[in-house]
C-alpha cells in the first residue's frame, strides 16, 4: 500500500492543512487512487472545494500522479508519502 499525504498551505508562513489521503491498495503505475478525506476536514467551510481541487490534481496529472504530484511546484498544495494507511 503506498500513501500520500495531501496538505494545503495559504501563506508560506502558516501551518498547513491535510486535506487528505491518496491510497493505492496496489502499485500506482498499476492502479487508480482513492481519495480520502481528512477527518479533520470535515465540517469545516469549503472542504467540498478542497476536495474537488485535490480531485482535479490528481486527474490532471494521471497517469503517473503518485510521482507527479511529488514533484508538483505549488506554493500552495504539496503532496508527501507517508506510510501506513490514515
């Protein structure tokens, strides 16, 4: 099972927000991911937003996103493997 951690970040000086978790059960090369939520995201105001956002990164940059999204130059969202399942 491979993890990456999706954060979101508003200013360069303010800690960032994990919006959620993309899982592949398999090999990425192999296999779509699933997106999963934060559980701390939940309720708060605009967090269908950020999900549909993570949503459209993860599209955009198929079919190899796993390393894509790694290396993705946003000042904003970043992408880190993190192990075991959220």
């Amino acid at each position: 099972m491979r993890v990456l951690e999706a954060r979101f970040r508003s200013r360069g000086d303010e800690p960032f927000l994990v919006v959620g978790h993309l899982v592949w059960l398999g090999t990425p090369a192999s296999e779509p991911s699933h997106v999963q939520p934060a559980p701390a995201l939940a309720g708060q105001e605009g967090a269908a937003a950020f999900i549909s956002k993570l949503e459209y990164l993860v599209a955009s940059t198929a079919p190899d996103c796993f390393e894509r999204l790694q290396q993705l130059g946003s000042s904003f969202w970043s992408f880190v493997e993190v192990a075991g399942a959220p």
